[in-house]
C-alpha cells in the first residue's frame, strides 16, 4: 500500500508495536534467570540499531530527533513508538522497565507495566498520588488510605509529613497487619488505596497478601505493595492479587550501590474507584506518558543501566545472601548479649510459618542444585542488644568489617541503628507503632563469606564484656550537606 505523511509514520509505528509484543510474548516464555540476563533487549535490536553491542546501550542524550513534522506530530502524540525527551522516556529506561515490568509479573498470567523513577520514593509518590485526587462527584469529601504503621522510615515521612500533615490526606494505621478485621475496619467511603510493606524494613512485618488483596478488592480498591526487601526473586505480590509493586530499585535490585533508582510495576486493569478507564487499563504507562511527564521523577539513562546490569544475577545474589543470612541470624539467636532476633527465616519468627507460604527462591524447583521450592528470606534482618542506647551504640561502634550506613541491599554488608538514622524523624510514638525500639540493630548481609561477618559480630558484641573500641577523628569535607534550621522541622 502506497503511504504518505503521517500514515507512513504510523504503519511503522504498527509493525514495531506488534514486533516488539511478540518479542516479549518469547521472553516470557523463558526461565527468570533469562529474562533477568537478557530483558527485552533482543540480537535483532542490537544488530539493526545498536551496531551489534551485546549489552544495552546508554543514550545519554536529552531528546530524540524527528525526520519532519508528521513524525514530530505523531511521537507527541504518543501514536508511534518515541521517548521525544528524557523526562518522559529514553530507550536505556526502556529497557530497564521491560526487564522489571517481566520479573514482577514472572510465573503469573497477569500482563504487567513498569514506569522508572529517581528513587525509590519517588516510586511510592507516583504509585499513589494519582488515588488522592478530588472526586468530582463528591469534591468536599476527606480523602483517606489505609497503609501499614510498620514501613520505611522515608515512606513514613511521607505518609505522614506530606500526605497526612501537608495535604490533610488521613493515613489510617494498621499496626497489627495480620488482622485482616483491623484493615478493613480501617476502611470507609473515602478511603483511596491499601498499602503495605512486606517484610517491612526494619522489622520483617508481613501479611497475607491474598487476603488483603481480596479485602482491598471487595471495597473496589487498589492494593500497593512495598516490595523493595524480597526483590522479585523472592516475592511477586502482583502474582498474589496485588494491583501496584513499588520498588526501591537502589537496594538489592541495584546492589553495587552506584545511585538511586525506583520503580513502579502495576497490573493491566487494575481495581480502582477512582472513574479513570485509562489510569486503570495500563496504570504505569498512564503514569509515564501523562502525571510523571509533568511531574518529572524520572531516572536517568546512567542510573537506569547500572540498575539493569546488577539485575541480571539478582536470583543467584538473593540465594546466596540469603543463605548467609540465615546463618548470621542463627548465630545471633543463640548469643548471651542478644535480646531478640528479627528474621522470617527463623522458625521462632512468629511469622516464619505465613511467610514460608509467599517467599520462595523463584524457579528453585528447575535449579539442579535443589529440584525442589525452597523458602528463602533475604539478607535483612534486625536484632535487639540486651542492653541500652549507649551499649547499643558501642557495639556497632566496634563493626570493623560491616559498614555503618544507611544503607541496604548492598553486595557489602550494612548495618544501621534505626532509631537515630532511617526512623529518626518520626519520634518516639512513631517509633513505637513501627517497633523500632533504641537497642535495635538493622543488619543487611552481603555477598562476603559468613563466617568473616559472624567473626565481625562477635568481636563487637565483646563489648559488653568490657572490650575497648577506637574512633577515629573526623576531617569533614565541605561536600556535605547541614542545616541547623532542619533541625526543628518536627516542631
Ligand atoms: C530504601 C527504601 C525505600 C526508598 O527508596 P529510595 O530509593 O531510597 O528512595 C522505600 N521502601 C523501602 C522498603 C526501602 O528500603
């Protein structure tokens, strides 16, 4: 057929779409490990576009050109495949969404999206701000959700900072997240979405996720899950019902630790009452063409590769870290100076048992070296010194081999003290309802051989046997940011 102008941009436009669907369609018919190896990106776009580089190029440009104005015209209005500028698309982040968008919906028959961002609360923003818009036909009404007390000290932060304080948007607690009366107790005529995190970070919360998406589903309502900490190895909450994954893609996902990155997956049709037929249909491309366009969360293309390069062994990190983490974990549980250990992989852990029927190692059943499902946890874990604050602080002074950072899901192992770093900001009562007492210690284990970090361990927690610790003095650079006005901001 003889085309001209316009048409002859959206003929291509067709072929390309249903190239790459097809495309698509045989990565899914692969293992995990495949699809996280080799993503979306295929031999033939490597050959035709990228002059045969095996690895995904990065485009480290800010816009894409157009041949005339037909083709100017039909790639902002999203007819033909485009990315037009960075802050909506760009081919790098493409192929970092296509990867994540196949992992989170691995193993189910749920077509699933994915949209990048910055970071991963700026996932968490773009997940749920597009649920906390007036609703024309009751514009007066109070808006609420119903998310889980125990979450993420910066999730917290906007929870109740920037929704429930800034905006007058309600954030009802669910602090006991197993009771599935309690959550729908919570919920009421203006209530937006259900939230979750699980396991929460620090403290290993978790719920039955099929439960809650059917409750959240009765009232007509999305369920988003916080999935940063299982990783799709380990957890697929859209396979369980859930609507919406939001990740931090900064932490085991991205482990080498080079930037911050997020993502949000979503279910096509997803369950809302919010009276938005597109938002439903496909909720992360939505969110990609049209609010986080005129938002500008977006990743950038140096980000988005170095994020796609450490996916590609996330299943083998998450066995191995895991593995190591159990160890350290028992170890730790039968220590004199440890008060409590936090870890599903625990057979003490009260949730040990709900959390064996959701967090699996993915296609361990086709692994030669197991042929069978078997449970796996992660490698964070938290746990309590007998002791106080001050005994607390000396035995993390003393970690010579585990970093302190506020930090998690690196190849290194981390740890944190919760209450004066990542849960900080909330106070004391804040602190309560997330269980984040001052004697707690968040360990995030690496890919280092375990015994070298029980060694660590046990040296630091001979402090309490009176053992003396050295600091060093600091020489601060003026790179750094401070501010004493920050100070008071809870005031
Ligand atoms: C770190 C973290 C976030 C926030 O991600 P950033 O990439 O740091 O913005 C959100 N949820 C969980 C569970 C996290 O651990």
């Amino acid at each position: 057929m003889e085309t001209t102008g316009m048409d002859h941009y959206l003929e291509a436009a067709k072929r390309a779409a249903q190239w790459h669907r097809d495309y698509r369609e045989q990565m899914k018919q692969c293992r995990f490990d495949t699809i996280a190896t080799h993503g979306i990106y295929s031999m033939q776009e490597a050959l035709d576009f990228n002059q045969g580089s095996i690895v995904e190029p990065v485009y480290m440009s800010t816009s894409q050109a157009y041949r005339d104005a037909d083709e100017m015209e039909a790639a902002l209005g999203y007819r033909i495949p485009t990315w037009c500028y960075s802050r909506i698309a760009n081919p790098t982040m493409y192929y970092l969404e296509g990867v994540l968008a196949l992992l989170d919906g691995y193993g189910s028959d749920v077509e699933t999206s994915c949209i990048a961002t910055s970071s991963g609360m700026a996932a968490i923003q773009s997940a749920v701000d597009p649920f906390l818009v007036v609703d024309p036909r009751n514009p007066k009404a109070p808006m609420n959700f119903v998310a889980t007390a125990q979450v993420y000290g910066g999730t917290y932060q906007q929870f109740s900072m920037r929704k429930h304080h800034d905006r007058d948007v309600e954030w009802r607690k669910v602090c006991h997240s197993t009771d599935l009366a309690e959550w729908e107790s919570l919920i009421d005529e203006n209530t937006r979405f259900l939230y979750g995190e699980m396991p929460s970070n620090p403290c290993q919360a978790f719920f039955d996720l099929e439960k809650v998406a059917a409750l959240a589903h009765k009232y007509g309502l999305p369920l988003i899950i916080d999935s940063t900490v299982a990783t799709p190895a380990l957890l697929r909450p859209i396979e369980h019902g859930a609507d919406i994954v939001v990740q931090s893609v900064t932490k085991s996902l991205a482990t080498s630790g080079f930037g911050i990155s997020g993502a949000v997956i979503s279910r096509k049709n997803l369950v809302s009452n919010i009276d938005n037929p597109e938002m439903k249909a496909d909720f992360a491309t939505w969110l990609k063409l049209l609010p986080n366009r005129d938002n500008g969360p977006n990743i950038s293309p140096m980000n988005a590769v170095l994020a796609l390069n450490d996916i590609r062994t996330i299943r083998m990190r998450m066995d191995h870290m895991s593995r190591s983490t159990m160890k350290v974990a028992q170890y730790l549980e039968q220590h004199r100076h440890v008060e409590k250990v936090d870890y599903l992989g625990l057979e003490t852990d009260a949730l040990h048992s709900l959390a064996s029927d959701y967090m699996y190692l993915v296609d361990s059943e086709y692994d030669d070296q197991y042929g069978t499902k078997v449970n796996r946890y992660g490698h964070l874990m938290s746990f309590n010194i007998k002791g106080d604050a001050k005994q607390t602080r000396d035995v993390f002074n003393a970690f010579t081999r585990i970093w302190r950072a506020t930090d998690l899901g690196r190849i290194k192992s981390v740890a944190t003290i919760p209450a004066i770093s990542t849960h900080a900001q909330q106070g004391e009562e804040g602190r309560k309802l997330a269980c984040i007492p001052a004697n707690l210690i968040r360990l995030c284990i690496g890919v280092e051989h375990p015994d070298d970090i029980i060694k660590d361990i046990d040296q630091a927690l001979a402090v309490l046997d009176g053992r003396k610790v050295k600091v060093t003095t600091p020489e601060y650079s003026a790179g750094g940011a401070s501010s004493a006005t920050l100070r008071n901001r809870q005031a």
